[in-house]
C-alpha cells in the first residue's frame, strides 16, 4: 500500500470533497461527525468506555472533531500512507492526537495496542489482492475482543456511485459491497461479522433522519459499516 497518490491530492482534498457531495446538501464535516457517532455507539455497546482506539487511512484528520466530541477523555491515533495528508491534519486540527506514517507493509504497532479500530472510506483504494493482508494487520493489532468498524462507500446505491465516478480522488477507487467486505473480515480472523447500511436522505429530508436505525438492513444506505470483533477473551 506504498502509494503517495494521496500526497498530490492532500492540499486540494477538502475542496474537491466539499464539491462533489454538495448535492447532498451536507458538508465532509456532517459526514465525519456521523461515522464516529456510530463508532461511539458501537464502543457503548462494547462497554468500552475509553477505548484505546487506531484511525486507520486518517488523511487530512476530517475524522479528528467528532473523535475529540464523541470521545473526549481519550485521542486516536491517527496512521496513513501520505505523510503529506498527516501533516495538513496537524496544521488543520491540531492536538493530542498522535500522527504516525504507514511506511512499511506492516503497521508500525504492538500486537494487541488497540481497543477499537476504525476505518472510513480507505479500502476501496487499497487494491483488492492487499485486503486480506491489512485486515489481519489490523487485527494484530487489535486486542482479544476489541472492535473493528470499517465505513465504505455501497456501490449498490446510485447516487453514491455518480458521486465515486465524478470525484477527482476517487479515480482509482474499486467500490466493495458489504458482502464482500464482511467475507474478507471473516477470512481475516475477525468473528462476530456483521454489516449495517446508514445515510440514507440528504439534507433536504433530515426530518427523515430519525428512520435511519430501522434501515440499518436495507442495503440501499449511501454506505455501509462492517463491524466485527477480535477472537480471544470479550468476543462474543
């Protein structure tokens, strides 16, 4: 995953995601909010109050203000292959959070470092045959029952395809379904595997929002969350 096709497109990155999902009516922020809300209701869920947690393809840190509202007693650490994308997320949003670059074909961690591991929109730009490789890096990583959720764009859902198609960024981007996703977890290690869909209306309809947990098994949401569990001693 030695790629620094991220470096060229670090500076221009908000604007050009700020661009291409203005028909939604949100902004990149509204959407980053939104995954690590999810995230902390999956680490509530896991009676992981304060969670030692890894942002897996962090970029320019458009996750880092939800982290810091969602979970305000403790900082993820922060890890991506562009360093140039680390170092615009430490002059964007500076912090406590620690900021680590991706420089080998293995993840600068301990086994075990990590309670929660999350992931937003970064698989899909990992060639397909290196997914199996950095799912169990990721679960090396992680501790015996601590939680993985892993956002990606549904290419089951048109508007988001358009979106992916149009999107400068996106160009080399090979969208997976949530089937897929869960099978490549499963045969990582990874129990207890599951997929929920979210983002379903735009801004326009926000009063329809409230529906979104009764949909999380359509799978028409915008994206879709794999979420699983590390084998060993809290798994299910």
């Amino acid at each position: 995953m030695q790629d620094p096709e991220f470096d060229s497109y670090a500076a221009d990155y908000h604007r050009q995601h700020l661009d291409n999902i203005r028909l939604t009516g949100e902004d990149p922020a509204y959407f980053a909010d939104y995954k690590i809300a999810q995230l902390r209701r999956l680490a509530d869920g896991a009676g992981l109050d304060c969670p030692a947690m890894l942002d897996f393809g962090s970029g320019i840190g458009n996750s880092l203000p939800g982290f810091r509202r969602h979970f305000p007693d403790n900082a993820p650490v922060c890890a991506d292959v562009s360093p140039a994308s680390l170092a615009l997320a430490q002059e964007r949003s500076p912090g406590p959070e620690r900021h680590v670059a991706i420089t080998e074909n293995r993840l600068p961690f301990e086994d075990g470092s990590f309670d929660l591991v999350f992931s937003a929109c970064v698989f899909h730009h990992i060639p397909w045959e290196e997914h199996d490789h950095w799912l169990h890096e990721l679960r090396r990583v992680t501790r015996p029952g601590g939680r993985l959720a892993i956002f990606e764009h549904n290419p089951l859902n048109p508007l988001t395809v358009r979106a992916v198609r149009t999107c400068p960024f996106d160009a080399n981007a090979r969208l997976l379904s949530g089937r897929r996703l869960r099978r490549h977890v499963a045969a990582a290690g990874w129990v207890a595997v599951g997929t929920e869909y979210h983002v379903f209306f735009p801004a326009a309809l926000a009063t329809l929002r409230r529906l979104d947990p009764a949909l999380r098994r359509c799978p028409l949401g915008a994206q879709h969350m794999c979420v699983a569990t590390a084998p060993g001693e809290g798994a299910p």
